[in-house]
C-alpha cells in the first residue's frame, strides 16, 4: 500500500493558503473531501467536487469528475465514495477539488512524494501550512481579500459593516487574523476524524471534549459538564472550531483553585451563609433580614462607603437585597416558616470555600431552562475565554443559533434577548469578587474568569 504526501493550495490566494498532508492511499476520495474541510476549516455547507483536469485549461477536457452521490449529478459524474486517492493519484498526478460552486474555492492537490504505507500513524497527517482558510461565503478569494482589508482599515466607510458581517457570519471560534494557522489544533480534529481510539477522547463522547478513563487528569471535563453537553448540540463543523478555540484559550486546561483564591471570588456569599448559619436567621414580619445583620454585611463587605444611607434595611439597600435573592435562586439559601435557612449543601460546605465555590457553580443552572443553560454555557464561556464585555452579547447569539434557538420574533437576537436569556447568570457574576466597594454596572472582578472555567466543568 502507499501514503501519499500532499500539498493543497488555494488558487488565486494571495498572500498563499496552502497545506502540505499525508494520507494513506487506501482513503476514500470521500475521506480526503472531509479532511480538507478540516485543515482548511471549512464548515461543509456546500456542494464540492473533484477533477483529474484542471478546471482553467478546457484542453485537457474531457475529464474525470467525482462528487458525494447523494445529490443529483450530471451523467459521467463518479461516486467520490467509490474510488480510493491510489486510484486516482497513482502515478502523481493532480487533482483538482472546488467547494462551494457559487464562490469556487479551487485547490490544487500536488503529489510530493509516494511513501510506503505507515499503519502505526493515523490516515490524515497535517506536516505544515499557512494562513486560515477563507471565512465561508465571503465571495471567493477576491472577496474575501477585500472583507480582510477593510476590516483591517477601521476608516474605511463599509468597516463597520464588514466587522458585522465577520462577527455574525464567522462567529467567535474561528480565528479571524489571516495569518492564523494552528497545526496541532487542527491534528487534534484529523485524529478525532480518523483515528478515535488513538485520540484520547472517550468514544461514547458526543462534544468530544471528555478524555478515556486513563487519560483523564483531576480537573478534566467530564459527559455531565455543562460545557461538554453544550458542544455536543452544535454541528460538527461548529463543533470543530469550539474545540480548536477550546485548546487555543487553554479555557478547559488542567485547573485546581485553591482555597484563598475561592474565598476571595465567593466572598459575598459566604458572608450570607455565615450570617444565616446552621440554625437559620429570623426574619422580621414583613420577611426583611434584620438591621443589624444587613449593616453588618455591607460593612464587613466594604459597601458601606460608596452607600448613601443608613445600609441597615434590607427593602431599601438593593446590594444585600440582590444577594439574598440571587442565592435564593440558585438554591444556597431558602425561605420557611419566617427563618432564613441554608440548604443541606450549604450547611456542609460552611467554612470550606472551594466546595462553595462549587455549590455556586452548581447552582447557576438551577430553574433554567433549555435555552437559558445554553446561553449561561455560552455567557461564561466569553468571561472565561476573555471577550471584552461589550462584545459577549453577540458571541453568545452565534452559539444559540448554532443550536437551533430563535428568538421569539424570528429575527436574529438582539442584545436585549441576550440579557434577558443570561439575566440570572449574570446576576450571579455580579456578585462574586473580593472588591472592597461596591462595582458600576461596566465593572467586573478580574476573578471571574477563574470562577467561569470552574463552572464550565
């Protein structure tokens, strides 16, 4: 048997897209479509094809032409699925593969050389290459030359526009510098594609995410993390890009947060749980925590100094207010009979800051439905993986019409959808920290990003 070594390139592109692979010569011409999907990442939304002719020089036609059968074809079009790269490649000839006929990307495959079979190496090898393939309907390569430049040129007068089109289009996982090209990033998927049982992920892992038993290290995501139950949703090509982004950002790295840090990011919580204790806290008659108790929280919290007023009436001090309500929703705390109580969880974990750290994760997604859980996965995923505020909202909107949610109007979500499927994680975000006064609404603990990561588990 032989292996051939390939280099694909992306004709017209300038500066060059092109990869250099290997492939076992007994893969399918349907095998080496999928794998340059892969390593050029796109997202298999359109029709593709090959030729043994090169689609520019009618002299060499008539050809051979091979697509997925599965559509209506022209008569003489052969099945990809029925014929192998020795059958069509053997004696280095070029090969010719368009995606997408409406932009018609068109890459050259050249054979460099013809190898013997390596049986101990996966199908699909990526050697080398540069820059990201083009973003997927953005008009062929000189359409997609000009989206780069004035995306790059913040006073041309279709900027804005353009950025629009890349951040609703492209989304937040795909990279965006047209220099970007992440090798092992993109081996990873090759090996999930071709050689599961060697790629460390479980195989009864849909969002493969979960590493097999003897891989998996303290920390690790498991089939019950909400991130894992997330990306299994997504379409694998989407699906794709969120591991590649997964590994670039090192969200899902080995983690273990220790118990300073916990308290420091579940701090006002925990003075709640303090405050109410293992035998509970009365309440007054109109069902207010009592006065000393609330000015003892936003003094020991340091909110205090940035109040204007008494801060001793839970009605009229909004920061305990919102507190006591927010870790009633998330299930620390619960109301019975006039009394403050913490929940059976809470109680254990009194004094233990990381497993309140973990009882709060926990609870982010409790009486959330489907929808919001993926919008709570999305929202920490941008507070984990570092996308500036402003920009979360649209992020989040991709990964929810990646998953098939509308919005109730049909249209695409606005920002204010978002804000009302995140309201309670949010909510809770706001409240975690170590800040000795109380933020503005723009202003967030530079902890909540070790505080999302854990949640994402």
């Amino acid at each position: 048997m032989t292996r051939y070594r390939l280099r694909s390139s992306l004709v017209g592109s300038e500066p060059e897209i092109w990869r250099t692979f290997e492939i076992e010569g007994s893969a399918s011409l349907r095998m080496l479509h999928l794998a340059l999907q892969t390593i050029m990442g796109w997202r298999e939304s359109h029709l593709h094809a090959f030729t043994d002719a090169d689609p520019y020089d009618r002299a060499q036609h008539p050809s051979r032409r091979w697509e997925a059968l599965d559509f209506e074809s022209d008569e003489g079009t052969l099945s990809e699925d029925d014929f192998t790269v020795d059958d069509v490649l053997q004696g280095g000839r070029t090969l010719w593969y368009e995606y997408d006929f409406g932009d018609g990307w068109i890459h050259r495959l050249d054979v460099i050389e013809q190898l013997p079979s390596e049986p101990h190496l996966t199908t699909v090898v990526l050697l080398d290459g540069a820059n990201r393939g083009p973003f997927e309907d953005s008009g062929g390569v000189g359409g997609y030359a000009e989206k780069i430049a004035i995306a790059a040129d913040t006073q041309h007068p279709e900027h804005e526009s353009i950025v629009d089109w890349i951040d609703t289009t492209v989304g937040p996982w795909a990279p965006r510098e047209p220099g970007m090209f992440d090798l092992v990033g993109v081996q990873s998927e090759l090996n999930l594609m071709f050689n599961p049982r060697a790629s460390g992920i479980s195989p009864n892992d849909m969002s493969g995410l979960v590493k097999v038993e003897a891989h998996r290290r303290r920390g690790d995501v498991d089939e019950t993390s909400p991130i894992a139950d997330f990306a299994s949703q997504l379409p694998p090509p989407i699906r794709s890009e969120l591991r590649q982004h997964l590994q670039h950002t090192g969200v899902l790295g080995p983690s273990a947060v220790d118990a300073d840090t916990a308290a420091r990011i579940i701090r006002p919580f925990a003075w709640l749980m303090d405050a109410v204790g293992p035998a509970g806290l009365d309440l007054t008659a109109a069902g207010w925590m009592p006065q000393a108790t609330v000015l003892a929280g936003m003094t020991e919290l340091g909110w205090i100094a940035d109040w204007i007023g008494k801060g001793n009436r839970e009605d009229v001090t909004p920061p305990i207010a919102v507190l006591r309500e927010t870790a009633q929703h998330i299930g620390i705390v619960r109301v019975q009979k006039g009394r403050l109580l913490l929940s059976a969880a809470a109680k254990k974990a009194l004094g233990d800051p990381v497993a309140q750290l973990r009882l709060i994760a926990g609870g982010l997604y409790r009486r959330l439905s489907d929808a919001e859980t993926d919008a709570a996965v999305l929202l920490l995923l941008t507070v984990a993986d570092g996308t500036p505020r402003e920009e979360r909202w649209r992020a989040i909107a991709f990964g929810l019409e990646m998953c098939g949610w509308q919005s109730s109007t049909g249209w695409r979500f606005t920002k204010q959808d978002i804000g009302h499927a995140t309201f309670w994680v949010q909510r809770v975000l706001d409240q975690l920290g170590d800040t000795p006064r109380l933020r503005r609404f723009d202003e967030e603990s530079p902890l909540l990003s070790t505080f999302a990561r854990e949640a994402l588990r």
